[in-house]
C-alpha cells in the first residue's frame, strides 16, 4: 500500500512540476515590420515616357542611356545628379562590355586569367583617362515621392535623364581607349604575357567593331 501511494504521489509531483514550467513559457509573437509606403504625389512632365524603364538603347545613329537619382529634396538638384550620373554611364558600359568579352575568351581556355586581369586593368585604366565629347542630354523626367515608414514622413525627388551621343563618337572613345591600352601594354617588360595580351587586346577589339 505504502508503494502504491509513494507511486501514487511521485505521478502528482511529476504533473505539477510540468504545469509549472507549461505555464512559465510565454508564446513568441512574431510581428511583421511596418512596410515602407512610397507614393508619386507630382509628375514633372505629367507623362510617363517610355524610355525611363529602359538601362541604353540605339537609335537614329546615337546612342543612349538613361540616368537616375532620387533622395534629393530639391527638383533641380534631383535633375542634375541624374544627368550626372547619365554621362558617367557611357564610360561605365564600355567597360561592361569589355569585361564581359573578357571573361568569354578566358572562358574559351585561349587565355589566362592573370592575362585577363591585366588587360583589364590597363584598358579600364585607359578608359579613366579620356573625356567622352559629345555628350547631350535629351530629356528629363521628375516624380515627386512621398514615403511612409510607421510614423516616419518623408517627401524628395526622384529624376531621370536620357542622354544621348553620337554613335560614330562613342566608336571614337572605344578606339582611343584601345589604342592607349596597345602602347601602354607594349611598355611591358615580360615578353610572353606582353604577347598573350596584345593577342587578347586585338581579338577584344574586332568584338567591339562587330557590335
């Protein structure tokens, strides 16, 4: 008897204690962060055109690209960074288009990656130095954004600006920053990777003709 009722007693101890801690563990609340609200409360024109969703593209002998900039309070601010940042993109998709070109012919087993690398370098090097001419900027697209985080209110611009230039002078830039990495290579001193680069340098240049 007195085994059945020390079993008895243990079993009530053990439901007790698992009470206790059941009760001691607080459920997790998972809470979803606040999404942020953005809303175009003004157009500058009042018209969407067509080439804001849009990176470059080429057209009646020129080609173009579009810059973008937001963040800034004023309209004419907001403007001018994109149109800024509209003209380094020229130089900016050249060198895409070369490290893209590289990365296939290393890819093909022609070419080392330090060759490679190298070639880059000086040809991104070249680019740097030279000033793209003839740049215009066409046109400009403005939309005024009011942004909401919780409480948070916020109010800036966000602009856009197509810039174009003359295709035949975009050629030209392409040209002269092969030609600045060909002399610039021909100063190596290590004639076998001076050889593989001005192999790689040349086959660069006839992809860059053919596009």
């Amino acid at each position: 008897m007195k085994k059945i009722l020390s079993l008895l007693f243990s079993f009530v101890l053990l439901g007790l204690v698992g009470c206790a801690s059941t009760a001691s563990q607080k459920p997790t609340v998972i809470t979803e962060s606040q999404q942020i609200k953005k809303t175009i409360i003004e157009k500058v024109p009042n018209i969407n055109p067509d080439w804001i969703a849009k990176t470059s593209f080429i057209k009646d002998g020129k080609r173009f690209v579009v810059g973008f900039a937001e963040g800034f309070t004023n309209l004419q601010a907001s403007r001018t960074a994109a149109g800024t940042f509209a003209k380094t993109r020229f130089a900016q998709q050249i060198k895409d288009t070369f490290t893209a070109e590289t990365a296939s012919a290393i890819e093909s087993g022609l070419y080392s990656d330090d060759t490679g690398g190298y070639v880059r370098e000086v040809f991104y090097s070249s680019i740097d130095k030279l000033q793209v001419d003839g740049i215009m900027l066409e046109e400009n697209y403005s939309e005024q954004i009011q942004e909401q985080d919780g409480s948070s209110n916020k109010i800036y611009w966000r602009s856009y600006c197509l810039a174009s230039i003359p295709e035949a002078k975009y050629k030209e830039v392409v040209a002269r920053a092969f030609d600045e990495t060909e002399n610039q290579i021909k100063k190596e001193k290590q004639a076998k990777q001076n050889e593989s680069a001005k192999q790689l340098v040349e086959k660069l240049k006839e992809k860059f003709d053919n596009n």
